[in-house]
C-alpha cells in the first residue's frame, strides 16, 4: 500500500527507488545463497529450466526489456535457446512451439492482464511457467507452477526502475545456476561479480549533479531524444528511451546502432540529442563510427561509456564490471536522466498522464 511506505527526505518515490537499487543487488545475493555461500534457487526450478528445450520469455514494457537481456544470460550459461516475446502479441501469432518448452514471465506486479492472458492460454496447453515478480501472491505468481521472487521492496513510482534492475539480477542468478546444473561452467565468479556491481551503483547513484547537468544541456528544450547502442547496449537504450518517454514527455526512441543507416538517421537534425551507450568492448568502434555519422548530421551526442573503453569527449564514464552484467549499472544514468529531464519539465515525475502502475486490463 503506497501510504504506508515513506518518501523520507526524497521528493519522490522515483528518486528513492533508483537509489535502493545497490541495496537490492546485496539482498538479491543473500536471498539467492545457502548455507555455504553458493548461488542456489530451488531444485525444482532448476530442473524445470534445465529440462527445457527452449524457453519463451513473456512480459511487458520495462519487464520485457529485462527479459531481453535476461535471453543473453540464459542462451550463454546454459546452452538453452530463448525467445522473448511482448505478451499482447504473443496470443495472435503464437510461434510454433517447441516439444519441451518452458515459459518465464516477467512481472513486477504480477497482475498484468496482458501477460495473464498468455499464461492462461499456454496453461490451457498443458505447458510448464515460471514468473519472476516482486509480489508474493500476485496472480501471474499464483497461477503459475514457480515463482522466484525479485526481493525489490514495494515500487511505488510508475516508472520501474528498481525493479527492472532486480530482475536483471535474478535473471543472471537463474543462469548461472542452471548453468551450473548442467555442468557447464560460465568462468565467472557471479555473487562477487554482482558485489562489484552493488559497489558501482552506488557510484552511480552519487553521481546526480552530472546527470542533472546532462539533463539540463541536452534535454530542457528538445522535443525527441534519441539513444544508440549495440549489443547489450541496446537493451538498455531501448529501457533509457522508455523512462525518458513515459516521464518526461519527450518523444524518445532506441535504436540498434547499425540500424541508423537504414531510416532512423533521416530524423537526425542540428541540435537533436543522440545518447550513446559504449559499454561493450567488441562494438566499442563501431558505435562510436555511429556517433560520427549522426554528428556529421548535426546531433549533439553524449556518449556514456565504460571504464577502459573511454574517449576524451565521452560525457560520462561509468565504473568497470562484468562486460556481461553492465546492463544492471549503465541503466542507472538513463534512469537519472529521464528523472531531471521530467522534473526539469515539471511534469509529474511519480504518477505521469496516461499511465497506471500496474496494467490490468488487455
Ligand atoms: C515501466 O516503467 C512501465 N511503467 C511499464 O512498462 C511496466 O514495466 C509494464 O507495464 C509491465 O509491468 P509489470 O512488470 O508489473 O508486468
């Protein structure tokens, strides 16, 4: 109930919640570890992912980009194909199935009708799900044969933000320990590297001026913004550009950085902002090539990069992690942004038009 819970100090829920996010990582990882300090989750989960010969992601909105990242995770620990669908679409062309497939969904609340409608239709199949919420009880946990929970804390503002990066979390949790049951090893050390992740959001999360500075120069007056990015990347541009759009009002998009030359660079005019995420060492050159074509055109570019991948003109360098775990910190300046961009517009940051928190009709 969102009157029981404090904004404390914070002038909004939105605010509070980007900075639990290191908070949540931490206990994410105690939840996630028995007794001997090792990553588990329980057996029969484990085995219900293990047994899969394909998964079939479903969510919406931020959960849906969360799930995009979470088919990376998943494809490379354990070898299992993935697909991640939107739940609306999902019901009128549902893809052919595979013999042994198992469904994840998505969803911070748990109630979202468009994602229950699928639930119930591959249930009706007589196929296996698991949800990933942050509400113990919800409908989509309920109706479902597992549930792993996101250990979040109530999310109060419309705009997820803690959530997203919980279910990130989990996702990579869900991974590696499956991963590991079926003997493979990903060579990562995951609840030290999640540490190293907790560690650097908290960096983020002190760095409010600079991305109150960016908001500032590059958002006050624009009508668009868009965001690139390759890779992992452009997950999370894709997320960047959802919080910018349902905050502040601004018409913004995210873009695969090779998609530009195909349509998308024909909207870039002088001044228009382009936000570059370059977080991926394999694709650093290429999307900072990208930056240079939208230039030419007349963007006004703000590149946030990794540490180790950093230019002289980049805007912002956010701290080194796992090159795969980077969508759980690089988020953290998107969120920021698309915060002091709205606030800047005065707009109302916790509760934007239009929007509700959890979406319950189809
Ligand atoms: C995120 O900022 C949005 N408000 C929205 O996209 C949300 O993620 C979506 O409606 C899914 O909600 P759920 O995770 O509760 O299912």
């Amino acid at each position: 109930d969102a009157s029981d819970i404090e904004k404390g100090t914070y002038p909004h829920y939105m605010l509070k919640e980007v900075d639990e996010q290191p908070a949540v990582i931490r206990k994410i990882i105690q939840a996630y570890q028995n007794e001997e300090g090792k990553l588990a989750i329980d057996y029969n989960i484990t085995e219900a992912v293990s047994e899969a010969d394909r998964i079939y992601i479903i969510a919406c909105g931020t959960s849906y980009h969360a799930g995009l990242i979470g088919k990376q995770f998943i494809e490379k620990m354990t070898e299992i194909p993935v697909e991640v669908h939107v739940a609306s679409e999902f019901t009128y062309n549902m893809p052919l199935l595979s013999k042994k497939p198992l469904f994840i969904f998505i969803s911070q609340s748990g109630e979202t009708a468009d994602s229950r409608a699928v639930l119930v239709s591959i249930k009706a199949l007589g196929h296996k799900a698991l949800t990933i919420t942050n509400v113990p009880g919800s409908t989509l946990s309920r109706e479902a044969d597992y549930t792993l929970l996101l250990h979040a804390g109530p999310e109060i503002a419309v705009a997820s933000t803690k959530a997203y990066t919980a279910q990130v979390a989990v996702l990579s949790i869900l991974a590696n320990v499956t991963g590991q049951f079926r003997n493979m090893e990903y060579g990562f050390d995951l609840v030290k590297e999640l540490g190293i992740v907790a560690t650097a959001m908290e960096a983020l999360c002190d760095s409010k001026e600079e991305m109150e500075d960016i908001a500032r120069e590059y958002l006050s007056v624009t009508r668009n913004c868009f965001f690139i990015g390759r890779s992992l990347d452009y997950y999370v541009v894709l997320e960047g550009a959802l919080k910018l759009k349902e905050i502040s009002y601004i018409q913004a998009e995210g873009f695969a950085g090779g998609e530009l030359k195909h349509g998308t660079i024909a909207l870039i005019e002088e001044g228009t902002p382009v936000i570059a995420l370059a977080t991926q060492a394999g694709v650093n050159l290429s999307i900072r090539g990208n930056v240079k074509e939208v230039v030419a055109r007349g963007a006004n570019p703000c590149i946030i990069s990794m540490k180790g991948l950093e230019e002289e003109d980049d805007r912002f360098v956010i701290p080194e992690v796992n090159e795969l775990l980077t969508p759980l910190i690089s988020v953290i300046p998107l969120q920021l942004i698309a915060y002091y961009a709205a606030l800047h517009r005065e707009c109302d940051v916790d509760k934007p038009r239009n929007l509700a928190k959890s979406v319950t009709v189809e």
